[in-house]
C-alpha cells in the first residue's frame, strides 16, 4: 500500500513536464545543438529550459575551448519580462553536477550577445556570462548542459506554443579568444520534452531524482516491515 501511494504521487509529480518546447536548432559549423523549453509556473511565470549539446563530433569546437556565455530572446521588447533569474545550470549525464563557472542564483543581463560576452545589441535578449574567462568545456562526452531560468513577465506578454525564439551562445579558447557564436531563430512549437533531445540525455530535473528516491525508501520500509 505504501508503495503503490508513493509511486502515485511521483506520477502526479513527473505530469509536470514543460508543455512546448522548440524545434531543435543546430548550428552545423560550430557543432551544437539547442533546444529551449518553458513550463508554466503561474500566471505571467515560467522555467525556461536551454539545452547545449556541443558533443558532436563535426563540428569546429575542440576539447580545448569553452562555453562563455548564452543569450535567449522570446519576447520582442526588454520591457515584456518583468524579472529574470538564473536558477540552475547544470552538466550532464550526471544532471547533478552543477556548473560552477555560471553563478546561479543571478539576475541575467538584458541585453545580446557578441564576441565580448554580454555586451550586444538587440532588444528582447537576456544573456549570462560564465564568471571566468573561460567557461563551461565543450567537445566531450560530458558536454551537454543545461540552463535553467524563472523567467516573469509583464502582463499580456505570455509565452505561448507558436512564439518565436533566438538562440545566441559564445564560444572561446583557454585566453578567452572568441572561437565561434551561434545565432539562430527557432519557433516553440506544442509537445514533447527539451530533455528527449538528445535521447542519450537522462532527464536532470529534481521529480526525477526525487522519484527515483522516494521508490528506493520504499522497498527499504517494505523490507524491514517484512523482516
């Protein structure tokens, strides 16, 4: 009985999974991969998702460069966000491994991206920095990461299935030269998970680990009950 309320509860927990996601944008010369995701939290406030893979192997990125900084857009001006917050980024496949070159909990900067980090031009943009000159590696098994947002915005600026996104990231080598940027437009369309892409990506969210847990508790209680 114990068990069957636990495991209905981690399904009532993981029905809770992003409602739109965009189709996936890759960036063939640099070798990367994006998918952006958002979930509903309240009226006005969402998670937003950005998922990198810079694993691929044709791609101009080597073992010796970094990840420096991303910038999304999904709304036209910076005044439809009423504030944003950088609450995770994390490194898979191991979604519990934090990346510590990216400070979180932060306030991201409202503004694009360029070769100089943060420092573009182009209204609607929210961008975070790595708080090194380096940033997070790329071009290894383990290079997929995932940046986590709680993103408000102003009423009537709702983010929506059919909305349009861009997508910028900086890529530097070990002295901090830019090494390439992806900037890409994408649609967010109904359906699916930003963790299905790529398939070898377990999904990192917190239900998941709880989940896993909370079972594992279980089967402990069950075994001692029965002894």
């Amino acid at each position: 009985m114990l068990k069957k309320a636990i495991l209905l509860f981690c399904v009532c927990l993981l029905a809770a999974s992003p409602a739109a996601f965009a189709n996936t944008i890759v960036d063939s010369t640099l070798g990367v991969t994006y998918t952006v995701a958002f979930s509903t939290v309240a009226t006005d406030s969402y998670d937003v998702y950005l998922l990198v893979n810079t694993t691929t192997p044709s791609g101009s990125l080597t073992s010796s460069d970094f990840l420096n900084a991303v910038a999304l857009k999904l709304l036209p001006q910076s005044s439809d966000y009423s504030s944003i917050t950088l609450e995770s980024v994390l490194m898979a496949p191991a979604p519990g491994t934090a990346v510590s070159s990216f400070t979180t909990p932060a306030t991201p900067q409202t503004n694009g991206l360029n070769a100089n980090g943060c420092a573009g031009g182009g209204n609607g943009f929210f961008c975070d920095p790595a708080n090194i000159v380096t940033g997070a590696p790329v071009d290894s098994t383990n290079d997929i990461y995932l940046f986590t947002w709680l993103v408000n915005t102003t009423a009537g600026n709702e983010l929506t299935a059919g909305g349009s996104l861009s997508v910028k990231a900086l890529y530097v080598d070990g002295n901090g030269k830019q090494v390439g940027i992806t900037s890409q437009d994408a649609t967010l369309t109904p359906g699916g998970s930003p963790f299905s892409a790529p398939p070898t990506v377990p999904e990192p969210t917190p239900f998941v680990l709880l989940g896993t847990g909370l079972i594992a508790a279980a089967k402990v209680i069950k075994t001692r009950l029965s002894a």
